[in-house]
C-alpha cells in the first residue's frame, strides 16, 4: 500500500503513514496494558467457568498479553 501512495503523493504521505501507524499501534499497547493493570469485577471472573476457564483475568492476560502459562 505505501508504494501506492509513494506513487501518488510522495515520500513525506508515505512518512506519514508511517508514523501514524507506530502511533496507533503504541496506543494499543499501552490500552491493553492498562486493561490487564486494572482490577476486574467478581461476576466478570467467573463467566466461563462452565466452559472450563477458571479465571476469566489469566485468559485475557494470556491473549493479549501473550504471557506462556
């Protein structure tokens, strides 16, 4: 896609792109981070318990944050 708008308007819009995307994919980051970071309510814990996922907390930090459990 960047050699298409390299194309057709230049280096700086490929540059821009660019950034733009580091921006948005460190925003991410740090949003997740925050969402593992913060204390979950007691009925979110326990959810799936009958589909055999304990805790509802490690799940989502294993997903998301990519921890090897």
């Amino acid at each position: 896609m960047t050699d298409i708008v390299n194309e057709y308007y230049g280096p700086k819009a490929v540059r821009r792109i660019s950034f733009i995307a580091v921006g948005l994919i460190s925003y991410a980051f740090i949003m997740f981070y925050f969402a593992m970071s913060v204390t979950p309510p007691d009925w979110w814990l326990t959810t799936k318990t009958a589909e055999g996922i304990p805790n509802m907390q490690n799940a989502f930090a294993a997903i998301f944050g990519q921890e090897c459990g």
